[in-house]
C-alpha cells in the first residue's frame, strides 16, 4: 500500500499504528513526548502528509517509512505552532545520500565562482526542501536534518533566512536580538578559538544556521542548550511553546 492510499478524497487519513510505533521507536526524542502530545504530533503528521508532496531524486524509492519519518520530526517544532507555519511551500524533494547542487557566486570584483555544494539538506524559499535519507535515519544526539531544515522554514516565513523567525507571545525583535545575538557571537568566538564545542561548530557559520542548529539541539540536546545558553534556551521554549528539557526522565 502506498502513502497516498491511506488518504481519501474529503479527509486525511490516518497513518498505520504499526508504522507510527515504528517510526517513534526509533526516534528517542519523540518518544520522550508525553501521550497526548504523541497523539497530537500524530495527528499534525498526518494534516502534513495530506498537505505537502514528496519526491525522490537518485533513484530512491518513495516509501511510507520515508513519508513519515520525515512528517514526524518536521511536525515536531511546530508541534504548538500549528501547520500554517509551514503555509509557503509543498515540496519535499529526498535523495539517497549527500547530493550536489550547482553554486554561482558573484564576488566583490565581479568574478563569477561555480562551484559544487555537497549537501544532507537544502531549503529553498518559496520552494521544496531537499534531504538526504541517510542523513535523516542519523537523527539523535544533537544532529537533526530535518528539524535544521524546516527550521530554515520557520527562519523564512517572514523572509530570508536570518536567525530570526516570524515572532509571537509577546517575544519583541529587540529581545529576540539581544538574546540571540549574544550567544551566537559567544558561541563564534569559541569556535574561532579552536575549542571543542558539544554543539556542531557548523552553527558559527552565519545566524541563519546558529538558529537551524541550536533548534537540532533544542530538541534533542536541551540540557546542553540550556546549560551554555540559558537565556537562548527560555527564547526558544517561549519561541516553540515547549520544554524539552521537562521531557527527559530526569527531568532536568
């Protein structure tokens, strides 16, 4: 059965319970959320499958563990947010591995630059969002393409990608800067002094990215965020209306 059989012409349907138990068994992050917020992103998931439309590229087979794999983790951020965030693209385009895109770059003379990117994930404004499937079976212990990917959504919906996303519940551009700026030039400067830092160093590459990954991180790596960014860690829990840390067993 393929994954649009389980839809019907006037409704979404429902993903298997077999293939959601699957999918969260081997996404610990997901199965640290609490039965009804299982049983909401469940339902997010599948508003998002009737929504968007997957591709494959590579000769990659669409499957249905890939769909939901895939839907579960990009529902995650907007697990309190609600599928309008993601309102301003429908393509999801999944290659086997790291696949290449072309670059053009004009530089301050003139001189036009090609060059080959290789990529595990790519979000194009207004446009689909390309991952690789390896990458996303790799998901856990702070590395999350797709989460880093539909983040860059979020960072778009209010135009390009700059670290800061559409704000709401009472969060101000001047707090979210003062905030954000902060730890992001933090966490460069210890970058660029060499240190071995538990967050992927990539995150230094522009404010854009510190907010993609440092929200890979918030979600599967809270008490890491909240220990060397506290401040960050509060904006993005008011930012994305939830706790992840008041998940973990411990609850610390």
């Amino acid at each position: 059965m393929g994954l649009f059989d389980w839809f019907k012409p006037d409704k979404a349907g429902a993903i298997p319970d077999a293939l959601w138990a699957q999918t969260i068994a081997g996404l610990p992050f997901l199965g640290d959320l609490a039965a009804d917020e299982q049983a909401s992103l469940k339902l997010l998931a599948e508003q998002f499958l009737a929504e968007k439309e997957f591709s494959t590229a590579g000769g990659l087979e669409l499957t249905d563990e890939i769909c939901v794999a895939i839907a579960a983790q990009g529902c995650l951020p907007i697990l309190h947010l609600g599928l309008a965030a993601y309102r301003d693209w429908v393509g999801i385009i999944v290659y086997p591995n790291e696949f290449v895109v072309p670059r053009h770059v004009q530089d301050e003379a003139g001189v036009v630059h090609e060059y080959d990117d290789v990529l595990s994930g790519e979000a194009w404004q207004g446009g689909p969002l390309l991952v690789s499937w390896h990458d996303v079976q790799m998901a856990g212990d702070g590395y999350n393409v797709v989460i880093h990917e539909f983040a860059h959504k979020l960072d778009m919906l209010n135009g390009e990608a700059d670290g800061m996303p559409a704000l709401h519940s009472g969060i101000g551009e001047a707090e979210w800067q003062r905030i954000f700026t902060a730890a992001y030039d933090d966490f460069c400067r210890r970058v660029d002094a060499d240190e071995e830092t538990i967050i992927d160093p990539y995150a230094s590459d522009s404010p854009a990215e510190f907010f993609a990954v440092l929200s890979e991180s918030f979600f599967e790596l809270p008490d890491v965020v909240d220990a060397e960014y506290p401040a960050l860690y509060v904006l993005l829990k008011r930012y994305y209306r939830q706790d992840p840390l008041q998940r973990w067993p411990t609850g610390a």
